[in-house]
C-alpha cells in the first residue's frame, strides 16, 4: 500500500464533497445558471466545507485500523464512530444514516440497527475498504458491515461492493479496463441481481463508447439529476471514474455536471480517481 495513494483517495473524496456541496439537489441546468462551473469552491468566498460523504469514509478508516484485522471490533468501533457523529447533529444527514444512528444511541447492537434502505450511504464510505483490504474474502466481509450497519436493503450492499471493487482496482493499476471491472465484480459480487448486472453492462458499454458522464446520466433518466437511490448513484460514479481515471479535475466537474446529489457521487468519484493519481 502506498501512502500518497491513501491520501489521495481521502483528499480525492473530500475535494469532490466540498466542490459538489454547494450544487446538491439542483437540476443541471438551474445549477449552471445560478453557479457556473464547478472549477473551484463556491459555498463561501473561496473556500469549501465538507460533508456527512468525507466524515463517514474517514470513519470508517478509523474503524478500520482501531480493530487491526478483527472483523468484530471493526463493527463495534464503526457503531461508536456513528454514535459519536450522531450526536454532533450532522447537516444533510439522509434518512436511514440518522435512524440507524439514533438506534445505536438508544442501545441497539451494530447487527440490529440498520434501516431498510438503498441509499447511496454505504457506497460513499467503502473506498477505503476497497483500497485497504488485500484480499476478496476480507473486502466482501468489511464492506457488508460498513453496508448492514445502517442499510439492510441488498441493492445497498451490491453498489458499495461496486464501489469497493473499483477502489481495488484503482489501488492496483493506474488504468483498469472496463471490461476488467465488469468481470472482477461479477466474480467477486454473491448478491445476484439481473436490474444491476444490466446497470453496469451499459456502464462499461457507455465508457467504451466514450459517451459523456452527462449524456449517460440522461440516459438513464436522470436529465434532473442524481439522486441519492444507490442503483442511480453507483453507475454514474463509475463512468465517471473509468472515463477520468487521470484526469482528477475533468472526472470531478464532469460528475457535478449531472445534478442531483452532487456531494456524494463527486466525494465518491474524487476518492476512487484520487487513489490512482495519488495525493498530488
């Protein structure tokens, strides 16, 4: 493992988070009106903020090495994490990350307090996991407690998979064949889902084709933006990634382009391009 991979991955995450801050939830087309190009922060005079996406992948990296290979204490130290970050009254924070949250407050165990749910929560926070973990057996372990914790719905699980998997990959080669991705996934992934396995074939199609980011979101229906549903969110990140895999800067502005849930699908993108162009 190299450092300024590491690095890159947590500095990728919270650049896309803070430049795709002040654009969440507007249509394109309203985003550009109003703010122009997302080239550099614009939530207040110069400067970023970073949201609930970089909290929860940097605690999960915490979790992460506080419990050194012991699969248990990783799912005991993410439930205090969570806790602790409950109580600061996060802005922005979805639906089932608040509920879980509020579960563990009151004394549920991190295997009952998760939230029946897709969202696109566990995909923002997995990169890490993808990065870190050396092997298939250990990635799919960690990434179904960081998934289960909060979000029981499988469509959750598959998309953090996903997203783990590219962060595998990116740690691995500075160019990954999308073809390569697809059939690592499909080896790795035991949540079968035929709605998902069609995403990501006109994911990797798409990429191939050199389509836009943007135009492969409107493709898919999402001409008002992403929204936070992980099987909306996953693909849109990884055309963006395996069509930027050097370009930290074009794959950012081209993901805030699309709209919708701009923070989270640019913290993702940020991370998983990060790893591979490193921290500088």
């Amino acid at each position: 493992m190299d450092k300024k991979n590491l690095e890159g991955c947590l500095i990728g995450a919270a650049v896309g988070d803070c430049l795709g801050l002040p654009y969440e939830g507007m249509a394109p087309h309203t985003a550009k009106t109003l703010l122009g190009s997302p080239d550099k922060h614009k939530l207040l005079p110069g400067l970023g903020m970073v949201s609930d996406d970089t909290e929860h992948l940097i605690i999960v990296l915490r979790a992460f090495r506080k419990a050194k290979g012991n699969l248990n204490l990783f799912s005991k130290r993410l439930a205090l994490e969570l806790k602790i970050w409950t109580l600061a009254l996060p802005l922005g924070v979805g639906k089932a990350s608040l509920l879980s949250g509020l579960k563990l407050l009151i004394g549920f165990s991190f295997n009952r307090s998760g939230i029946f749910s897709a969202g696109n929560a566990p995909a923002m926070r997995v990169s890490v996991l993808g990065f870190l973990c050396n092997n298939t057996i250990k990635l799919k372990n960690y990434v179904k407690r960081a998934t289960f914790i909060s979000h029981t719905d499988a469509k959750a699980y598959r998309g953090a998979l996903a997203i783990a998997v590219a962060a595998n990959m990116a740690g691995k080669s500075k160019k990954v064949d999308p073809k390569l991705f697809l059939r690592r996934f499909r080896k790795i992934n035991n949540s079968k889902c035929k709605e998902f396995d069609k995403l990501l074939q006109k994911t990797v199609q798409s990429v191939r084709s050199k389509q836009s980011t943007q135009y492969f979101a409107k493709d898919l229906g999402l001409s008002k933006g992403v929204t936070g549903y992980t099987y909306h969110t996953v693909p849109i990140a990884l055309h963006a990634w395996l069509s930027n895999q050097k370009n930290f800067r074009t794959g950012l502005m081209n993901t805030i382009k699309c709209g919708g849930d701009t923070d989270t699908v640019g913290s993702i993108v940020g991370s998983l391009i990060g790893i591979q162009v490193g921290a500088s």
